[in-house]
C-alpha cells in the first residue's frame, strides 16, 4: 500500500469516525485496536492490515468495501 492510499484510508477512516461522533477511545475499546494505533492509520503513518481495516469500518457500521469506496481506492 502507498502513502497515497494509507493517508486516504485514513482521511475516510477519520471523517467517518468524527462524523459518527464516535471518539477514538470508543472505537479502540469496541475492536481491540489501540488508540495509538488508530491515530497513525488515521494520519497514514502507519500501514493497516485488511484484517484491522475490517474490524475498524464493522464498528462503524460500514463494509470493507464501503470505506475504500469513500477512500477512493
């Protein structure tokens, strides 16, 4: 995965995330993912495994799919 498509996941993952007004805190407890973890997928410091991704957009209430649609990837 490219920077380019790390930071645009993340940009989904945020603005679905804020939109939601779910706090990070939140979403960290509800999958198992670590606050920390969510900051650098959010800012696309770091890479996400789909796996990771998955569980992030479910809490969401969205598919897979659905987040890399609106991250046009």
């Amino acid at each position: 995965m490219t920077r380019l498509e790390r930071e645009k996941i993340g940009d989904a993952l945020r603005h679905e995330r804020v939109a939601q007004d779910v706090e990070t805190d939140l979403l960290a407890e509800t999958t198992g993912v670590s606050t920390k973890h969510i900051h650098n997928i959010e800012t696309g410091s770091n890479g996400v495994s789909l796996n990771t991704l998955k569980r992030l957009a479910y809490a969401l209430g969205l598919h897979l799919h659905e987040l890399l649609k609106r991250a046009d990837i």
